[in-house]
C-alpha cells in the first residue's frame, strides 16, 4: 500500500510538468518542491517596536526531497536553487507515506537581528 502511494505522490507533486523544481543537493541535480520564504529585506531592523516574531534572521527556504534521492539528509547539506546557495538548518520531517523529506535551509545568516 505504502509503495503504491508513494508511486501516486511522486507523479503528482515531483513532476516538472506539475509542481517539481529542479535544485542542486549536494552536488546533485533533483527534483523538488520549493518554498521560498522570509528575506531580510526589511525597513525597519531599527525599531524599537520590532517584535521577535517579526525579526529574521537570513533568507529561509523549505524544500521537500525524495527520500530515494536524499535518503539522509543532514544540518549543513548545500542546496543550489536558482542560483542562490542554500545550508540545510534543519531536517523538519520525514514523510515515509508520500516518501519525501522536509527540511529548511538558510542564505545570508545572521548571528543577530541588526
């Protein structure tokens, strides 16, 4: 059952056709899903009413991976996404069902918010 529904995700979600971008992991040319997040293209880094919740600290994206592409991911990995470099910052799950993994990963980070 497992491996049918596997079968059925890939088609449907790491398919260039639908929504499958290609990225470089590690060196390697896969397909994957790609969200790109927050940035720290920001006015307002020095105000004071700058909430936590608010402030960023580098540009994050979210890519979900085939596990028989990346059966390991790791904190550090290098991702290349349209040209931007990317380090894996966390492994966030591992879908064994739809046999993909979830990580995040960061450019441009910073010790602090300022």
């Amino acid at each position: 059952m497992i491996s049918a529904q596997r079968k059925v995700f890939t088609k449907a979600a790491f398919s260039k056709e639908r929504l499958g971008e290609p990225i470089i992991y590690e060196g390697n040319e896969i397909i994957a899903l790609v969200e790109v997040g927050a940035t720290l293209a920001r006015t307002d880094w020095n105000n004071a009413a700058t909430t936590i919740e608010e402030a960023r600290l580098g540009d994050t994206a979210t890519f979900s991976i085939m596990d028989t592409d990346v059966p390991s991911p790791q904190e550090g990995d290098k991702v290349v996404y349209k040209g931007d470099s990317y380090s894996v910052a966390r492994v966030e799950n591992h879908d064994e069902a739809g046999g993909h993994f979830v990580v995040d990963a960061i450019k441009k980070g910073r010790v602090m918010g300022r």
